[in-house]
C-alpha cells in the first residue's frame, strides 16, 4: 500500500512516500481503506523535531491524525464492510503510524459512522487542524462558557479561528470575533459568513476588540495564533476572562504584561487533548457529530493535494495561509 513515512526528523522533503504492507486487525481492530485524510500543524511540528515526542526510537513513523474511509474488514460489531468512518487513535501520527495511507487498522473507539449526506472532503475537514475539538473544549471545560457571553478566536483562516467562532455561535454568543491581517481577508472571511472580523492592517487587535465590546472586552480568548499577537490578546479580556493558548502559528516566543492577568483575575490555559480523558473527547465528538449532521458547523476545504503530494500540502498548510482546511485524497 502507498504510505507517507518519516525516517527522520527534518523538512518537508521528510514527507516520503513509501510502499508498506497492508497492516492486520488485531482483535477490536477495524481495517479501514482510507479516502480523505486531514493535515494538521502538529503533523510539521512533530516531522520537523520541534516536540519531546520527535526521539531517534520514534523513527520511522507514518504521518497524519485523522481521515475518513470505508470499512474493508471487520470483527466488531458496530461496523460492518462497506461503512464510511472516521478515523482517529490516541497517538496517531506521533507516537502510532497514523493515517496518512491507504489502509488503517484502528481501534474500533477510534472510529464513528460519517453521515450518509456528508462528502469525503468535508468529513476529513471536519477533524482536520482539530479546531472544533479545540473550540468545544476550551469553551466548554476550561471557560464554562454561557450563552450571551463574548470570545476571541484570533486567525480567521486557520482551524482554531475559523472554527471556535462557529462552535461559539452554537453555545449561543452574542459576539464571536476573528482576526484578519489584510482587507483581503478580511473581506473574504466577511463573504463567507463570518460577520465580526478585525482587519490588522488597519487597526490594533485591542482597538477592535474594544470598539466591538463597548469597551468591556471578551470573556474568552483562543489563540492559536501566539507569537507577537499574545499581549494584545490577552489584554482584550475582560474581568474574570478566560485566555486559552492552544497554539503558536506566529511563533512560540511572546511579550505579555503580567497586570493583563493580575488586575483583570484572569484565568490561563494551556490545551492539549491529553488535559482530557477519552471519554470526555469522546463525548465532545458525539456533540459536534450533531452539530456537523445539522449543518450548524460546516467545514470549510482550503486546498485538497493528492497523498503522493505530501510535502507541498504541508508546506501550503504552514506557508500558504489557506483559507480552510487542507486535506490529502487517495
């Protein structure tokens, strides 16, 4: 079978592609022949060595976290040859091979059914970047977010930005903001649906916040932009706001004025999926799943690359700014 492997840590030419066995189903395993796969920006951090996981022991590893395919083999109950899943496993990707290949024995807690009127590059979307599952989870178990309230989710093209602000208007915010860093952008995210988007080539991310707010600020911050953005981010909250890190697209070294956080009783998060148990994960899916079947979230697809195209399609998604997800076919 055709695979993306990693045999050692570096950049994107590390995305090589390579002809593997077709794995077999343990016991309460479900091979899975793969349609769509998602890319997410851990995919690069992990290939490019910069996480305690990239170890020489780690090599050679299989890429990718998530996808969507159909049912090739199966001894387990709930899922019969020929169902579409999704796939997912704790670890894929970075301490399991992952999904970047054209069959996957998964653990059957890993999968769940796609709905029948939800196509292959919209499933892969849907879990691509994770930003729902952020989202989800920052506001409801880290900011025990309330209807009414306001957030902030920097990035409008990204995963974390686009998508925490539809998973915010489904907890019932009155504002849900983004950040865009040209008009351009700013005007296509407006085009597509996203109302509240302050455009940083022409006014600072606190000037905005605060012109939207009536000066109050928001009571939740998710950024997963960090970098030279972070103080001005976490000065927007508002008293007792909550900030939640979850990412660093504009790089991992910021600025802050600690009074951000002291005088305004601040609460700061760090998010990864690890803070959460599977079963906690597990049920924030089965919510989204309903949003998704609904049409309540709808995922949006930047760029689709075939699997051979590994290495560009990872480098679109770190250097490209796509807006939208980006996602592999095979």
């Amino acid at each position: 079978m055709k695979a993306i492997q990693y045999r050692a840590y570096g950049g994107y030419d590390e995305n090589r592609p390579v002809e593997l066995p077709i794995p077999k189903p343990a016991t309460g395993e479900v091979l899975v022949k793969m349609r769509a796969v998602g890319i997410n920006p851990l995919d690069d951090t992990f290939r490019g060595g910069h996480i305690f996981l990239a170890t020489p022991a780690n090599l050679p590893r299989i890429g990718g976290q998530t996808g969507v395919g159909f049912v090739e083999e199966s001894n387990v109950d709930d899922f019969k040859r020929g169902d579409r899943v999704f796939v997912t496993g704790r670890g894929f990707g970075l301490v399991a091979d992952g999904t970047w290949r054209e069959f996957v024995a998964a653990a059957a807690t890993g999968l769940s059914h796609v709905p029948t009127h939800i196509e292959d590059d919209v499933a892969a979307a849907f879990l691509a970047g994770a930003g729902y599952i952020t989202g989800y989870l920052s506001l409801t178990k880290f900011a025990e977010f309330k209807p009414g309230q306001t957030m902030l989710a920097p990035g409008i093209g990204g995963a974390v930005g686009m998508e925490s602000v539809q998973i915010a208007r489904n907890l019932g915010a009155s504002l849900a903001i983004s950040t865009a860093t040209s008009s351009a952008r700013a005007d296509e995210a407006r085009a597509a649906g996203y109302e509240h988007v302050i455009d940083l080539s022409r006014e600072r991310l606190r000037d905005g916040v605060m012109r939207l707010t009536a000066g109050k600020g928001v009571d939740v911050v998710i950024d997963g932009v960090g970098g030279a953005l972070t103080g001005e981010a976490l000065g927007c909250l508002a008293n007792a706001g909550t900030y939640v890190v979850v990412g660093y697209a504009a790089g991992r070294e910021a600025t802050l004025n600690l009074t951000d956080i002291i005088w305004k009783a601040a609460k700061v998060h760090g998010f990864t999926l690890r803070a959460f148990s599977p079963e906690t994960i597990a049920a924030a899916q089965r919510i989204l799943l309903g949003y998704l079947a609904s049409g309540s979230i709808q995922p949006t697809i930047g760029r689709a690359f075939p699997l051979d195209e590994a290495g560009a399609a990872v480098r679109h998604l770190m250097e490209g700014r796509p807006f939208g997800r980006v996602i592999m076919r095979l």
